[in-house]
C-alpha cells in the first residue's frame, strides 16, 4: 500500500478533472494505491477526518471519482469518505489483456480497497452507481467485503438482462432492439472532444429532459475522459452481466435508488432488485432524473447515504499511521 498525503508529489495518470464549480472534484485528504489479485493497480482517494465513519463511493461505467464530487464535498465534514477510480478508469491501471475485464475482477479490485483503505475490523456504509453496483452484487459473497459491509446503497444499476431491457433504441423491446443497443454500448470508436452535440447526446442517453447544462457537461466531460478500449471492453462484460444469484449474499441492509426515466437501468431493475434482496432498507424512485443520479440529483443521493450511515453506522475505528512509500 502506499501513501501519498495531499501535496506530496504530482498526480499518477492521466485522469481529466470536471470543470471548475459546486461538481468540482475537492481535493483528496490523503491518496492510496490498492493493489488487486491480478496485481492491477488501484488510484484510491480518502477525504474527511480519520475515524469518522466510513463511507466508500464506486463508480460506474466510462466514470472516475470525479462522478462522486458532489457526495464528497457533501459528507467529508462529518465521515471518512473513501472513492477509487475502478481499473481502467481515471487514474488506476488499464489492464491490457482482455482477462482483466470480468465481475471476478470488479469483486477483486472492492476486496483490495478496502483493505488497504479501512482500518482492521472497520465497517463501511458501501455505495455503488451502476457498474459500482453491479461491483457490491458480484463482491457480495467474499468476506473481506461482507466482514466490511455496515450497509449499501444501489444507485441507478442492474443485475442482468442490461442491453435487452434497455430504453436506449427507441423501439419495440425484442431482438432488432437490443442488436442495435449492443452495437452502440459496445461501439469502439473514440469518443471525440466534448461538443454540443456530444452533450446533447449524452443527455439523451444517459439523463433527463430536464437536466441542467452545467450538470450535463460535467457527465460529458467525465465520460468523454474513459480511455477507448476499456469503454468497450466493459460494455462486453455489462453485455453478458449475469448477477441474479449474488443478490442473496448482500445481506446487509441495502437500499436501492433509481431514476424514473433512466434508458440505461430503466427503473425494473431497481424494482427487481429491492424484491430479490435479503434486507432490502427501501426504494426511492426519482420522478425526472435518468441513470446519472449522483450528479442529476445529488441531494437525494447523499440523504440516502446519511440515512443509511445514521441507521446503520460504520464502526469508528482508530486509523493506523501509514509509512510514506509502503
């Protein structure tokens, strides 16, 4: 594990920051590399005072923690607030071969954060938007995440059936719809700089009619910065996701939020998910907002959170001190 206080060195990577204002990424507390089962190595950032309680954000497809700012400037005051960019995201390793893409690697990269980012025996409140939740599902039976695990939140995601049920095409639900869903999730072309259009486009896709611009152009500017080959690489992974078994090993209490208009994890997940989980802490759906929740409504996003850390609390633990180098 290695250390590097805020201030300490230049940034790893190649991650491009959001525009400057209230989604402004703050800046980390304290920066850690987590190294996963593969050796894949993690960009993970803590913000807040040591030994409040614990919360960690994961991201989701083509994002980075940049997507959490709002959250983070939110609960720092009062919790320890742990986010990683997931690998071949923002600033953690691209893997090159095409193995390194799976939901066994997801659940790998979770177990490696967390014990490098809480202290022994400490709990977290866990809170994953989309491919992030799809992470907390497929992590779900391992003990080094369920030992951690105070409770979850499962924002905008699914478990399976993904490109089928999507809203993205808007056609009829049947074959003609999901080949054509497949093909633009999984298209391998660059992105291109963010333009107008690029924004308008995004919106479509992603959030709702009524989203601000300066809310669309901080999900443009996010996206637009995933490396090409991972985008497509995880597309393939979201394409055969098939979760539908893990959802019994949650056992924590776990909450599920979704917005009413989402195309990409149309609100049916959020209301299959909320039957299937074993101590399910409730189902908030958000009239007007799309699959970008933490950015299009990120008051209700970080209440939810309080609400679960307030219900069901991490264990304040002592932080060990970190060496600088180890």
């Amino acid at each position: 594990m290695r250390d590097r206080s805020h201030g300490r060195g230049r940034p790893r990577g190649r991650a491009r920051r959001a525009a400057d204002g209230p989604f402004a990424p703050p800046a980390a507390a304290r920066e850690l590399t987590a190294v996963s089962a593969d050796g894949t190595r993690l960009h993970v950032e803590t913000h807040g005072p040591d030994g409040a309680p614990a919360v960690v954000l994961i991201h989701g497809w083509t994002c980075s923690t940049a997507f959490w700012a709002a959250q983070v400037r939110a609960l720092s005051a009062a919790y320890r607030v742990v986010a990683y960019d997931q690998r071949g995201h923002g600033r953690s390793q691209v893997p090159v071969e095409a193995a390194g893409y799976s939901t066994r690697a997801l659940a790998d990269d979770l177990e490696a954060v967390l014990a490098t980012a809480l202290a022994p025996g400490e709990k977290a409140v866990l809170v994953g938007h989309s491919m992030g939740g799809m992470t907390l599902m497929a992590a779900a039976g391992r003990p080094g995440v369920r030992e951690r695990t105070a409770a979850a939140l499962l924002c905008s995601t699914g478990s399976s059936h993904l490109v089928a049920e999507s809203t993205l095409v808007p056609l009829r639900a049947g074959a003609v719809r999901t080949r054509l869903t497949r093909r633009v999730l999984g298209a391998r072309g660059p992105m291109g700089p963010v333009t107008p259009f690029a924004r308008r486009l995004l919106k479509y896709a992603t959030m709702g009619p009524g989203s601000a611009p300066d809310r669309v152009d901080v999900c443009a500017r996010i996206v637009h910065a995933c490396p090409r080959v991972p985008r497509y690489r995880w597309a393939r992974v979201l394409d055969a996701l098939q979760l539908d078994a893990d959802i019994a090993a949650m056992t924590a209490p776990t909450a599920v939020l979704a917005g009413a208009v989402d195309r990409l994890t149309p609100v049916v997940h959020a209301r299959r998910l909320a039957r299937a989980l074993p101590r399910c802490a409730g189902l908030t759906e958000l009239a007007g907002v799309g699959h970008m929740t933490p950015v299009e409504a990120p008051e209700a996003v970080t209440r939810a959170i309080r609400d679960l850390v307030a219900t069901y609390g991490g264990r304040v633990a002592e932080r060990p001190r970190h060496r600088e180098g180890v």
